[in-house]
C-alpha cells in the first residue's frame, strides 16, 4: 500500500506540472495571428475608390470642348479668356498657320479710372510733342488693358526698350508687353470643368457682345493631343 500511495502522489505532481505548462502553450498558440486567406476578395472602400477612378475616366473620355475663332486681335482674346476663366471654365489660346515674328508693345498700366487715364495721356502727349518723339499714345477703352495708355507697337525689342527709357525719363513707368503672331487665325479653346460640355448659358454669356464669334465642338481628348489645358 505504501508503494501505491506514493506511486499516486508522484502521478499527481506529473499531473499537475502537465497543467501548468501546456495549456499556456496551447493558448499562446491560439492568439497567434493567421494569415488570411487570398480569396480575391475586395475591400468596400478599395471597390470605392476604383469605381470613382472609372467614372472620371469615363466623364474625361466624353467631355466636349469648344473650339472659338473669329477674333481680330489677341486683346479680344485675351479679354475673351479672362471672361470665360470667370465662368470657371478653362481657357488656351491657340494660334494657327505658320508663326511669325513677335511684335512688342509699349503701354502705360491701367489706371483705377478712365478720368485719371485721360488726364494722365494729356500731361504725356505734351511732353511727347515738346520732344518732337513720333511715338503715338492713346487711350485703351476695352479689354484687359482697360484705361491703360498705348505707346505703339514696334517690330523688335531693341525699339520698343528706346521708347521705354524716353517715357521712363518724363517720369512715367512703361511696360513692354511680347506680342505673338502667327499667319492663321486666332483661336480659344474652352473646357469645361464641371460639366459634360460648355453649357448654352455660358456661350450666350460669352457671346452677348461678341456676335462675330463661331464656335465648333469637339472631345476634349482629342483637342489635348495638340496642347493641354491649363
């Protein structure tokens, strides 16, 4: 009897000494992470953001823009831009046919009113008459340059800088501004930015005071493969 009691005992010391080590063994093994399985499933927000990325392609791939001629300066066009840029829609100016030399001109920057511009063309008229200077100087009345004060337009940079330094010394601040040119004629293109096309309200807006204005349509796509959009 003795040898089984002590047997038990022994047993139970193996027991418990069991118990005490695997069962954490086993739990540690039971909080390790598992890799999940590839099963080609897809996030919902990964989905989102694909279905956002094709929808912009696809609205891209059909936007329409508008080709608009018909201008008779680049002012006109200038001014055209600015006014289009204001009906958040983008504006490029594109010149056609063969490029030709540039033309520089000299001009006064526009004053706040066209009564300081009057009377500020009237002090410099007489001090370009008393110098006996061929330089002619007007009012601009539209446009961009809106009672500013021309001093002409010359052929290269060199007479345009003359004119300048003459001006500059009478105590005024000419700028001299670079003139491209080109053979064909004079282009905008417009894009729109939040819709599919230039919308009808926007052209009428545009053209009120430009009736000899045309305009054609086509993919913006096919627009961007001469030159991109601002």
């Amino acid at each position: 009897m003795r040898y089984i009691a002590v047997f038990l005992v022994i047993a139970n010391l193996v027991y418990f000494g069991w118990n005490q080590t695997h069962p954490r063994e086993n739990a540690l093994l039971a909080s390790e992470s598992r890799p999940l399985l590839n099963n080609g499933l897809m996030l919902v927000s990964e989905f989102e953001a694909q279905s956002a990325q094709q929808a912009l392609e696809n609205a891209e791939a059909t936007r329409v823009c508008s080709i608009v001629s018909g201008f008779n300066s680049i002012d006109e066009a200038n001014s055209f831009m600015a006014a289009a840029r204001n009906l958040s829609l983008g504006a490029l100016l594109n010149f056609t046919g063969e490029a030709l030399p540039s033309q520089y001109r000299v001009f006064l920057a526009p004053a706040s009113s066209r009564g300081i511009t009057i009377i500020t063309l009237e002090g410099l008229s007489e001090r370009i008459t008393e110098a006996e200077l061929e330089v002619e100087s007007y009012l601009i009345t539209r446009g961009l340059l809106e009672n500013a004060i021309a001093l002409g337009v010359y052929l290269t940079m060199a007479e345009a800088e003359s004119v300048q330094r003459v001006i500059t010394a009478f105590g005024y601040a000419p700028e001299i501004e670079e003139m491209f040119r080109s053979e064909g004629e004079i282009q905008v293109w417009l894009r729109p930015a939040n819709s599919a096309q230039v919308e009808t309200a926007q052209w009428l807006d545009l053209s009120a005071e430009r009736p000899d204005l045309t305009r054609t349509e086509n993919l913006c796509e096919t627009i961007a493969q001469a030159s991109q959009f601002p």
